[in-house]
C-alpha cells in the first residue's frame, strides 16, 4: 500500500504530484517559498487545495475532482504532522501529551499510558514523564512531540524541519533518534539540511517554483543533480546550456568536460548540464598560459570563508565559485568587483542531459 497525492493551489503557483511506497522516507527540499510547507499543509488537510485527490493506503483524503468534493478531517487522515516547534500541550504532563493520541483514538486510559510509556522509552524519555513542557530544553521537548506523534500510530509521519529549532547540540541527538524510529516507516520530512536527507532520507525531492523539479535517490540526485538548487546542496557548479560535441554551450561559454554515465555520444544541441566542484577552478588575474580549453573572465561578486580557504563567488548573481587558499587570494589582491580568470580543468567536468 502507499500514499500518493496530487494537488494544486493556484494562489501559490502550487501543482505537485507525489507518491511514497511503504517503509519509505522521503526529503523535500528547495528554496524558501518553493511550496515545501505548503505540500505539507495539503496533506495534514490544514490547506484547502483548488484540485487533487490523496489517498493513504487505500482510503480517500481528500477528491476534489469535478463533482466530488470528498475532504476527510485533519484528525481523521491517519498523518501526523511533527513541526519546527514542539507544540505540546502546557497543562498535560509529558506522559499525558504522549498519551494524548492513543486516547483520542479510543484507548483506554491504561492502554494509552502503556503506548506512551513504550514511545517515551523509544525516545530515551521515559524520565521526562512527570514534568510539564515548560520544564524541558528544546531538544528534551522535540523528542516528547516525537514521541507524541508515533503513539498516534500514523500511517504516514510528516515532519517540517523538526531540527531548525535545535541548537547544534541538541540537533545531532534529534536525527540519530530519527534515523533509528523512521526505520522502515513512511515518512516525508522537509528541511534545508543536506545532512538530513543523506542519514533520514531514501529518496529526495526538489522543488522550485511549486514544481518537482527532480526526484530520485539521495546519492544520485547529489551525485548527478540536474538544477541549480540541488548542485548547491551538492557544494557543485552548475550550469545549464546545450550539449555540443565536446562539451556544453551556455550563452558565450564554452565548457569542455567528460560526457558521463551515457553510452555513445550525446546528442548535441539537446538540453544538458555541466557540473564541476569549485576544488576544480584555478583563479588567475589575466589569461592564463598555454590557452587551457576551459578559461573565461568574470567578476568577483563575493569573497567568503570556506572551510580552511577561501570561496570566490563569480558571475552572474555569484553562481560560480572557486575554491582557494587565503594566501593565493592575498597574493591576488582579490575584491568584489574585480574582473579575473576562471580555468577550470576539464576532466572534473560532468556533462548530461538535463
């Protein structure tokens, strides 16, 4: 059994179609305001989609196609929506939040207790029961609304940036305990972290503009990521132009590189990308020597700490980078506004269709 969803909000530029087969954990990532939460808010039934039909293991949330009209309760749909902030309940103990979803579904009040003194434990909580949320850290209270949210038994958990909140302490805790409870548990989770979606995530999603603009397993989306967005997460350039026999054209750039994972040549003129890591760019403040295929000028729009060096952010809105020691931009006398040479060599470029 799975869940699929297909759902569109015209105010929001929102039109989204997305499955998740059982045992499965899927991470949407994109931009602020590429319609993550909005995805989100359509599932838990907190949003009223224009169009679009869901259903989860068989049973219909919501059919909003022509004549229908068919919209099940939020508390009805068997989700359970695990947010930024914990939101318990300040009047109940932290065993009686936990107990709280069970109960409303019927369970007795022994019963209930039971499920939530098992979910605690699970969480490595079961101390926490007797306090108030008000005395909890904010990594203590996320683990109680984890807790909460899998003794309501859903069949499918929706988490929207459950770490953002965390200070980086009480953040790297939070995921290993997911990564342990989501185990062969359906699940879509939202953040920006590319950490979270290689240790929770089978499978990644990213959207643009209220669009899937890719999909598919973590590693091979980083590995091979076919928009801007995804290349970034990947700490990759990115550029998007026509396949030529050699290479790619992108505008007045010309990039020579290696046609990978296609078996014989790539049809030229069709739509590809050019990925290559900033590790693989040189800086030079006039033309380099000995005419290297892969050389053009650009102006430095930022100059930024990265790790031990320094990232030179070039072009158009700074979308190239290269990565340099401190002591060669010093000997450079790099700027903002300083016009340079990229050189970039050409076996670190992956060239595929986009």
């Amino acid at each position: 059994m799975t869940f699929s969803v297909q759902a569109a909000v015209a105010g929001r530029g929102f039109d989204v179609s997305l499955a998740v087969g059982p045992g499965e954990t899927v991470a949407v990532m994109g931009a602020n305001g590429a319609g993550k939460s909005t995805l989100l808010n359509v599932i838990a039934g907190l949003l009223h989609p224009d169009s679009g039909t869901a259903e989860l293991d068989g049973r219909t949330l919501f059919d909003l196609t022509a004549g229908r009209g068919q919209w099940t309760a939020p508390h009805r749909r068997g989700t359970a929506l695990l947010a930024q902030e914990p939101l318990l309940f300040p009047h109940l103990s932290v065993l009686d939040n936990v107990a709280f979803g069970p109960r409303s579904a019927g369970a007795s009040k022994a019963a209930a207790r039971e499920t939530a003194l098992r979910w605690l434990a699970e969480v490595e909580a079961t101390e926490l029961q007797s306090r108030r949320p008000a005395e909890l850290s904010g990594g203590q209270a996320q683990r109680v609304a984890v807790a909460r949210a899998l003794a309501a038994e859903p069949g499918l958990l929706l988490l929207d940036e459950p770490m953002a909140a965390l200070d980086i302490h009480a953040a790297p805790l939070l995921r290993r305990l997911l990564k342990r409870v989501l185990a062969g548990r359906r699940a879509i989770i939202i953040t920006h972290d590319v950490l979270d979606a290689l240790m929770l995530a089978d499978r990644v999603v990213i959207l643009e503009n209220g669009r899937i603009s890719e999909e598919g397993p973590t590693r091979e989306v980083l590995r091979r990521p076919r928009s801007r967005f995804a290349a970034g997460l990947a700490g990759l350039n990115f550029v998007a132009g026509g396949i030529t026999e050699h290479g790619l054209r992108a505008g007045v750039l010309n990039l020579y590189g290696q046609h990978h994972d296609v078996p014989g040549p790539l049809p030229a003129g069709q739509p590809g990308v050019a990925v290559f890591p900033p590790s693989a760019v040189s800086v030079f403040p006039s033309e380099a020597h000995g005419s290297p295929r892969n050389s053009f000028a650009v102006t430095i729009t930022d100059l930024e700490p990265h790790g031990d060096g320094i990232r030179v952010r070039a072009g158009d809105g700074g979308q190239l980078s290269a990565d340099i020691t401190p002591a060669a931009s010093a000997d450079l006398g790099l700027a903002p506004g300083m016009e340079v040479y990229f050189v970039i060599k050409a076996g670190a470029v992956a060239i595929y269709p986009s």
